[in-house]
C-alpha cells in the first residue's frame, strides 16, 4: 500500500510553482492556488445558495481541493502547451493519466484504487460544482494576474487578465454574474 | 461590503509562514498548511468511512480548509504563547476573536456575517468532524517536523516531532490509528 | 544559565520578517530593521548634538539596538493588532511582557536578570533618547514604505506611507524637523 | 520578425527550475544547468584532445549550450514523465517540437529558420561531440545529486545519484573515464 | 591535481549574484549571466556571418562561457569599484590575476596550467569574437537593467539602462548595429 | 550634502549576504551580521563590566553597529582575498577608503565629515571597545558557521568553524574566555 506516496505527492504541490517560466512578483505554489481556488468555490457556493441553488458541498470541496493534484506527477507543463490545440490538449491529458495510473494508483489496494482515481480526476464536469470549479479556477488565475499588473509587471500579465476575464464573462452562473458585478471592481483598485 | 476583503485576507495567507521564528528547510505558508490538512483530513476521512463510521463530507472540508483563516487578521502569534498557558490560551483566542470582528465581520450585511463568522470560527469541536480536523492538523505538523528531522535540522524540530507524535497515540479515531500503524513508519523512511 | 538562549533568540531575529502578512518587494528581517534603526538615531543622535543638545550615547545605541527584541519570543503580532484599541495594546504587552519574563530571564541568575530585563524592556521613555528611538522607529516604516510605493506596490504602504509622516509632523525634535526638511525630500526621489 | 522572442524566451530559463517537484537545497534553474553542462563539456573535450581526440569546438559548446532551450517554450516536464516509456519519451519530444515550431520558428523569416531549428534540436547524437554532451548532461546531474546527499537530502537524490552514476560508467569515452577515475573521488569528498 | 576545485569554483557562480549591493526584482546569478551573454553572443555571430564576417566559433563561445569564471575567486567587487578610476580598475585586475593563479593554477599540472589560464583571462581583446564578447556583456547588461526598468524599479536602473546604451552606440559591428536597430525596439515593448 | 545617501546606503547592506560565494542553508546579511555584532559586543560588555573593567558603552556600540558599513560601497571582496597575504589586505583596505571617500565623503559638508569619517573607519583598534569588536566580529563567524555545521553543510564551515575559534582561543579578554568555557558549549548542542 502506499498512502504514504499520496501524502507526500500533494506536499510536492508546495514545491512547484504557477506560470512556471513567467517572472512573477507574487508567485504562489500549487497548493497555495488549490488553497484558493478551494476559498472561491466556498465562496461562489454560499452566493449560488443564496441565489436559491442547491449546492453538494462535499462534491464541490473535493473538486476544488484535488483538482491540480496530478501536476505533481507530471510536472508543470504550461498551460500554453495544453491551450494550443486540441491535439496538444488530448496529448497531455493522456499523459496525465498515464503518470498518475503508474505511479500511484497501481500500487493502491481495491480498497483505495476507485476512491483515488475519482479523487484525481474528477474535475470540471456539467454539474453545478464542476461549473463553478472551472469559474474559481478562472477567478484565481484572474487574480494572480490582477496582482501582477497592479504591481506593474504588464507583460505577459495584463493580456492574460483580460484574456480569462472574457471567459468569466461567458459564464451563467449567477455567482460569477455577482463576483464580476460587485467584488472585481473592489479587487481591481485594492489588489 | 467587503468580500474583497475576504478573497484578500485569504490570499495573504501565502505571505505568512509557519514556525514564523524557527529556521526551516521547507517552510510552509499557512495557504501551504491549509491546503495539506484538507488533503490530509481527506485521508482520514475515506478511512473513517472504509471502518463505517459516517462522514459529513462538507462539515469535514470546510472545517478543514478555514481552519487557520483567522490569521491573516492577526498575524502569526507563535504557538508556544497560545500553549503556555491557560491564561495564555485564553487572550490569544480573545484577540483572534476581537481582530477579525473589527476587520472582516462589521463590514459584511447580515446575509454574510453570520456564514463568515461560522467559517472563521467553527474548528475543532467534539463532533467527529471536528476530532478528524484536531488530529490532521498534527498529522500536517507531524510531516513539517519529519521533513526537517531528516534533513538534519534537530533544533527544536526533533523534540517538538515526538512532542506532537505523543498527541496523536493519544486518539482514539480508528483513522488516526491506521495513520500510526500503517502509513507513518512508511514515511519516516522517506519524507 | 542561559545567555546562549539570549543569543540564539536574537539570531531568530533574522527569521523575522517585518510587516508579515503584507506582499513586499524589499521585506527586511527584525533583525535587519533593528540595524537600520540604530543607524537612524545615530543619526538623528548626530543632528541633536550639532544643534547643541546633550545626547547619552550609550543609552540611545541601547534602546535602538534592543527596541524589538521582545519579538523573537512572541513572534511577529501584527501592528494593527496592536494598535487598534487600547486594549489590545495593552493585552499584546502584557503578553510580551509573560512571556519574555517565562521564557528567558526566570533561568538567569540574579547577575544578569535585572540587566536584561532592564535591555528588553527600555524603550521609547520621555528621555532625550527615548523619543529619538520613537521617531528612528517611525523613519525606518516610513523608508520601508517609500521603497515600496516607490517600487508601484501601493496597497497598503502608500497610505501607511502618509499615515507614519504625520506622526514624523508632529515631533518637535529637531533632528526629525531637519530630516524632514533636508533628508526626506532627497530620499523621495531616489529610494 | 522575432529574434526579440528568442532572447526572451532564453532569459526565461533562469525563472525555471531543475528537478522541479522535488525539495532541494540547492536548486540550479535550467540557464544554470545549462552554463554548468558546457563547462563540463568544455572539460572533458580537453581531455579527448589531451588524449589524441580532434574535438570540433564551436560544435561542441553549440551543443552544450542549446541543448535545453527548448524547455523555454513547454515547460519543465518532469523527467520521469520523459523516461518512464518509449511511448512517453515520444509523445514529450513531438511536444517539444510542434512548440518550438509553433510559438518561435514559424516566425522567422528563412535567414533564421533553419539556424535556430539547428540550434534547438541537435542534441546528444553520435558524434564525439554528441556524445560529450550526453555526459556532460549526465556529470552535472551527478553533481546536483551529490550536492543534496552530502547535505543530507537523500530521498530521492542518493537513489538518483548512483543510477546515473552507473550510466557515466557505461560510457566507452575517455575523458569520461578519466572524470569517473580522477576527479569524482575529490569531489564526493568536497562537494 | 585538482581539476573538481574548478568544477567546484564554476558551481559557486550558482551563489554569487549580479549587481549585489542594488535591489533587484530579477536578480541573475553569474552563471546565469555567462549562459546569456554566450546566448547572445551566439546571437550576433550568425548576424556577421549573415552579413560575410567570418566568425571562430570555438573561439567565441570560450570567450564568452568563461568571461566571469574568475569571479568565482575574488567574489563581486561592484563594478563601480572596477570602473570608477584607472589605478581602481588596475588594483582589482591585479587581484584577480593573482587570486585565481594563487587558488587555482597554482596547483595544476603543466598539461593543464596553460589552458586554463586561456581559459580564465582570454577576454576583451581587439580580434571580433572579442569585441562581440564585449558588447554581448554590454547587451545582457542592458536587458537587466530594461527588465527592472519595466518593471518600475528605476533607481538605479534607468540610468544605467541609457549608459550602457551610450556604449552600444559606440560599437561599429554590423551585429550590434543590427541589435539596436532591430531587436531592442521590440525588446523595449515587451520586456 | 548627502546624508540621504548615506541612509541609502546603510540599506543595501541588506542586500549583500556574508560568505557570497559559499552555499548556505542560514545566509545573514551584512546588516544582520552588524546587528548580531552589536548584540554579542553588548553581551561581552556586561561580562567585562561585571569582571569590573570599565567599559565606554557609547564608543562600544558605534564601533559594532558602523563596522561593516564601508562594504555597501566596495561590494563583497570574498574575506579569502582580504587575508590571503599582507599585500592583498592592503589593497583591499585601500580600495575600501578610496571608495568611500569617492562616494560618500566627498560630498559631505564638513560639519559631517569628520563624523562620518570617524563612523566608517574607526574600528577594530587597541582599546577595550575595539578588542571586544574584533572578537564579537569572530564569535559570530563561529555561530553562522555552527549553524551550518550542524545542520550537515561541512564543507568548508567545519574547517573555518575551528579555525575561527582558535583565534578566539587565543584572546585574554575575560569575556571571551567566559563565553569559551560557559557559553559555547551549550550553543554547540542546540545551535
């Protein structure tokens, strides 16, 4: 068995850092962007029920939590790599799986095996959690940027806040409706 | 309103350390911290239901997930004053209490106050929930420890490993015992 | 007999940072500020006898060497935490004061017990010296925030930045008036 | 055209690390590896010409110095991802290509074109030279290696160290040899 | 023999950084450095090529690889130290001169004294791998200070950035003529 | 006149880390090293004072605070060029007076000068205060280096760690010979 092995994949999250090949002044790790993206989607969730949504937040926290934990058994491929076609796409998901299924899951018992596959990639799905997973994820990479260009690091910065602000704009989730409407422009003068 | 201030406050957790004084090899911030007792008390969670016991899974993540959030109102108040003493304990909780109230909770409407103040300050009770949350949050100090431990760095990381050791052969959480048994020799020999 | 724990306490210094849970592009140690305040009641030290007041040498060095000492037992309480209430202030020195007294000076003999009290607890009296300390403290905030308002990290050390000139304004030491009018506007352009 | 882009895209190796997810003591980024692989070669070519051998010296540091340039364009890829299978090994290097192609070559005007996918993709052939490199790359991650071991991080560098130890010993080159018989021995004990 | 002390010294490169005494957003080590100003002088050896001057490659890339080896020895004396008078520039070439034999050639081999000598002080001279040397060091220097211009740290950046500008223009190589014309508009905009 | 300059100055010793070329776990910077020179220079104060010798606390306190200062303005000569023979000492010394004088002094007006001049210059001579710099000075080198001893990085802070104490070994001052016999051992085990 080999718990141990997870355990110390996601504390290598701490080592690996966000936008890996861009200077950044604020650059945070991958577990301290799970950390967040897990805060938004908390965030986002309490905004979806008040709007009068039924929200599953056990299924949202797990989302949210574990849904960058197997870049710790590939690395940081940028996300250019992974944006530029749907050939590259496909290319690195399947090396996603294929990392993680032999350096992880096939040593786990049955007991362990389904629980940690759906643990791992069970992410950005048509449910509401896996829609407001997507948007968090989105809200904290717009973040980092915002920080970036307020602090005067314009390049590749800015471009790529405007860029992920347009995909927040095409959302329907009422909770994105409200963090773009009433909590960016605060975020904008004050970040 | 101030759920800017939240999202801020929460990313600010990336800037303040753990073991603020104490020299580290691999110093987590508390962002770093957080995100590894949710991971953390995942494990013992999908343990404590693989021995029948029922998981509230969204109680378990969220307590999980806010449970330092306080400090980014108050800094990093080292944890031998809040564990001094009584006395000790007592002011520390009260100006955690007094700090975040005057920062964060006076802003919010009352359709906020209420779910932030249970996020903030909702943390290790007697439920199940909240012993799985305790006891991940040692496990998680447990880790930093071995991780200096092995590298070399006894000052105080030795003494406090086996200090914070003795805490949890002190659970009675079926988890918590399986952690001792079957994963923790595992990673002593390769943390 | 402890004098070695004096001196690794004051090495903690180094793991210190300042301003903990801000973002800063120059964040200095305590350690590092403790220098630089020393340096700057030198100077204003300096200025007062050139303006033909008495300066005690050996006791302005003192005060600005060990003004922060204090915080390598207690760890780096957030000023705000400090400032907002009297109460506060007085809480966070009375846990200072606990600690200090349970931590370091109960294992010195009587020798050196009343001189280390007297090295942690001396700071800014109504003497000549006490007041240069205030205000060397104040000078050293106030460059830390004009190298970074200077640097575009404006939120929140450009309002921090006016808010610590007032208290500069409302000295009547003559060496702060000639650092205001002389050294200020010098350093504004070119920190 | 973009020769703006080439420049750019080089100085963003030193914002990316080697041996990405793993903690180290003494983290290189790849513009370091990269300036320590054609010392290294430089070295052993000295050797081969010590030892009768002609080395083409303008190929060689060509080599050296290029050889991980194209990591500027996908990201550090962890390269137990690059060796774990055949398959993988393939899929990582039509990665690197149609990137390299993608986001600088089809940019170029033809005066360029070619220089630079020369310069990108002629790596560890057969050539002496070739082969130089392979085990300059090889020496500098022995080294790296020793580093961490001899400080005491041994999970996983005491393991890498002699797997790649072993491949410097199936090398047939003499300045290899040399290196294996001469100069490690000092360095295991210095390093 | 002691071939490792100088693999040893070349790691050290990893450790000293550029510019020391000034704050700088993105410091580069001296190996990092040597790998870019050999980048770019590989850079404007294909634009002589281009434009029929005939270039010894080997020569070239062991001019600029090796430039800063010998800091290695003496540490970072500022370069205002080096460049503010003639007897200055003298004292500090003359320590470095005998540092280097003292700690290094000294203990060589004859097989090896002479090359490394080469190695360490072939520098600046009058042939054009020499002069593309001197002004490759020139353009790595202006893309350091151009980054922390850009990035708003002007003092003492933006001075520098035109002084050293001032220098390029001075250069009669086709290349660097190219360089200003062509290339630095481009690097301006998106550095 | 330019005392703004001087302050400037005084802050880049945090900038400038001690022993530059040598990797260290625990690297100080020139201003923590003052600082820490204070605080032991302080501590071998009080053991003089109270072995009844008079000590002049405000000449004690100038010497310690101001020693290092000169090396913001020559940047970091490696201490092996300092003292690898009486020519290389004195070069290096004139080089440190010459750039001071160039930098700072010159354009002081004369109330200032002598003062300055005074501060960066008056060192380790023969009075009591002046003996107790140099070994303050020595017995923190011997604690950067004990901290990296025992922390594994051995090689070369084994050898300067003894080399160093032996100088301490041979000094008469009776605080030193306390520190020797009462203090040192105990920063041995927990350093």
């Amino acid at each position: 068995m080999s718990i141990a092995d997870y355990l110390l994949s996601v504390k290598k999250l701490n080592n690996i850092g966000r936008w890996a090949s861009d200077f950044m002044h604020r650059r945070a790790s991958v577990a301290e962007h799970s950390f967040s993206v897990a805060q938004i989607a908390q965030l986002l969730g309490i905004m979806e029920e008040n709007a009068g949504n039924k929200v599953d937040w056990g299924r949202l926290y797990k989302k949210a939590l574990n849904h960058d934990v197997s870049e710790a058994f590939t690395g940081d491929i940028l996300s250019h790599v992974k944006h530029r076609t749907e050939k590259m796409k496909h290319m690195v998901e399947e090396i996603e799986v294929l990392i993680a299924e032999d350096m992880l899951l096939s040593s786990f018992n049955e007991q362990y095996k389904e629980v940690f596959r759906d643990i791992l990639f069970d992410g950005k799905d048509a449910t509401l959690e896996g829609r407001i997973l997507k948007y968090a994820d989105n809200i904290d990479a717009v973040l980092e940027c915002l920080y970036e260009k307020n602090l005067g690091n314009k390049s590749p910065f800015e471009e790529k806040y405007y860029e992920i602000l347009r995909k927040l704009e095409g959302s329907d989730l009422v909770s994105v409706k409200i963090f773009l409407r009433d909590i960016l422009p605060d975020l904008e003068k004050r970040a």
